[in-house]
C-alpha cells in the first residue's frame, strides 16, 4: 500500500519535505484488532511536534496520523465489534493495559501504557491500518468522511477540554489559539452553554474574524485583555506566552485548561515574567489535558451529531501532507486540514 512515511526527526520548514511517499507492506490485522481501508485522515498540530521531535515517534519509519476515518475491511481473530464495511473513526488513544486504577476507572487516558496512535503505533497517512476493535468508533451517518475526521482529535480532546473547565451556563469561556480544536470547542460551548459568552484569543487576523463569524462575542490578539474577567479559558497553542496572558484574564476562582502536549522552548522565558498577584492569587487554577478517552471520542460524536456541528474543512491530498504540514506550522490554518486518501 501507500503511505507518507516519517523516516528521522526534522525541523520543518518551508521547503522542507519530512514525509515521503512510498510503497509499504499491507497491514494484516491480529487478535482482537480490525483492518481500516482509510478515506480521510485529519491533519494535527501533534504531528509537528513528532516531525520534530518534542513527542517523538517510538520508532521509525512511522506512519503518522491519528484523525482517521474509514470501513472496516478485514476482522482479525475474536473481533467481533463491528462487520465489514462499517465505517469506523480512530483518534489518538491505540491502547492501554485494561487492569490498572486508571483503565478501570475511565481514566484509561493515564494509563502508564497508553499508545497513541500515528506515534507509538502507525497512523492514518495511508491507505489502511490495523487497530484494536475498542479503539475505533462508528461515525454517524450524518457526517462525510472529510467533516468526521477533524473530530477524532481536534473535536474529543476539545470536548474534554471543555468538560475540564467546569463551567456553567452563564459563565465567560475564553479560548487562546483558534485552529481546528478552538472551532469546534466553540460550536459546542455555544450548543451546551446557551447563556455563556465565548471570547477568542487569536494571532491572525483572519482567525479572529473567523471566530466572530462563527458566534465568538469579541476576538482578539494573545496579548489583548478581555472585555470581561473569564471564569475558563482553554489554550490550544504550543507555546508558553499565551499561557501567562489567558492566566491573566481569569476571573477570581477561574481555571486555565491547557490543551497541548508539548509547550515549544521558543518563549520559555516568558514564565519568568510571571507574576503571583497578578496570575495566580485568589485561587486561580490550571489544568492539563492528557490525551483522549474512549469515552471523549464516542462523546463527542453523538454531541456533534446531535448539534450537529459542520466543522469548517481545508481538504489536500495524501501526497500533499508536507504541504498540509507547512501550512500549518506557518499559522495558514481556517479551521481543519484534512488529507482525502
């Protein structure tokens, strides 16, 4: 089969080529897993930081991907789950232990042997996959596989974004950095918060119209101060400025919801610039995210089949993910990227 392979760490750039195209052996599925002829694979900032090196792969040449739509076109021995030609999603939870406090308790996300999918396992940047049965989801008919594929990533870790907060209806979301995951946490906080005003936080100035457009009541720069004190504010950037900014904007109480894996070094010195009055006090909280649980992916799927939400979608193809890529790293970004397989 196809796929676009990651051979070594790299640092993108603009004429850089990390991922080549090439010719792989097919997957064969094992007990318990399912073969995924794939349609659709989203584009994520994740991706980025195992190009270069922040989470890196475990292994190379990895196929990366973690934003995966497709049909069911092989059952492995005792995957009983789903039939052939279902039409499945896969996001970035591949596998934990099943046994531990974690896994028992829902909390598989934290498991000490959790593997990512596109990192630790190979990914959707090709034509097809193997995954275990209870890592992959059916899509809701309502969805194309290019709308559905942003949600395996981008829409289940903004859903647990969003629940982290603890916010209530009424009270002010701020949302810092607004690409594929800031959009959606939108059209869900505005379905599942009625009476809650949504505040964006943006570098571009076509985000930030974007995001009014779709029902932010003010948007601005990273540095601006909001109208009004937020009771949550959720980061999806990958750097640490925005952090301080958004801490300085919570309302009394109010929590930061951190939604990266890896912070860059860039702007690092920042946090010495922090300062406990002004950031901190009065019982100001922060809270990471760590991946997704199953229970996320299959959430957020009925949410978004429920609103339903139509996420705004840049399609390229699987020979253009270097492009997608640089795009990306570069700030070009209107919602999702999505290569078509």
């Amino acid at each position: 089969m196809k796929a676009m392979v990651l051979n070594q760490i790299t640092q993108l750039s603009e004429n850089e080529k990390p991922l080549v195209y090439t010719e792989v052996p097919d997957p064969s599925p094992g007990e318990g897993e399912i073969l995924v002829k794939i349609s659709a694979c989203g584009v994520c900032h994740t991706e980025l930081d195992e190009i270069e090196g922040r989470t890196p792969p475990a292994r190379f040449p990895m196929i990366l991907g973690h934003e995966v739509v497709g049909r069911v076109e092989e059952l492995g021995p005792d995957a009983r789950k789903f039939n052939k030609g279902d039409r499945v999603g896969i996001g970035w939870f591949f596998f934990s232990c099943g046994t531990c406090a974690f896994c028992t308790s829902g909390r598989e996300n934290l498991c000490e042997d959790f593997l990512a999918t596109g990192r630790d396992a190979e990914g959707g940047y090709a034509e097809a996959m193997t995954v275990p049965q209870d890592s992959a989801f059916l899509i809701p008919d309502v969805f194309t596989d290019t709308e559905a594929a942003p949600f395996l990533c981008a829409g289940a870790i903004g859903y647990r974004s969003l629940n982290l907060t603890g916010l209530k209806n009424g009270q002010n979301l701020g949302l810092t950095g607004f690409g594929a995951s800031g959009h959606l946490v939108l059209k869900m906080a505005l379905h599942r918060f009625p009476d809650s005003r949504v505040y964006v936080f943006a570098r571009s100035a076509s985000e930030r119209r974007f995001a009014l457009d779709l029902g932010a009541v003010w948007a601005g720069d990273t540095m601006d101060t909001a109208p009004e004190k937020l009771h949550a504010v959720i980061d999806t950037t990958p750097v640490w400025k925005p952090v301080v900014e958004a801490l300085r904007n919570l309302e009394r109480g109010g929590r930061l919801v951190v939604n990266a894996i890896r912070k860059e070094e860039v702007d690092k010195e920042v946090l010495l610039k922090l300062d406990y009055p002004t950031h901190l006090w009065l019982e100001k909280e922060i809270k990471s995210v760590a991946n997704v649980a199953r229970s996320d992916i299959s959430g957020f799927l009925a949410l978004a089949a429920e609103i339903p939400i139509r996420p705004e979608v840049q399609v390229y193809s699987l020979q253009d993910a270097n492009r997608a890529l640089s795009e990306l790293k570069a700030g070009k970004i209107k919602g999702a990227k999505v290569l078509r397989v």
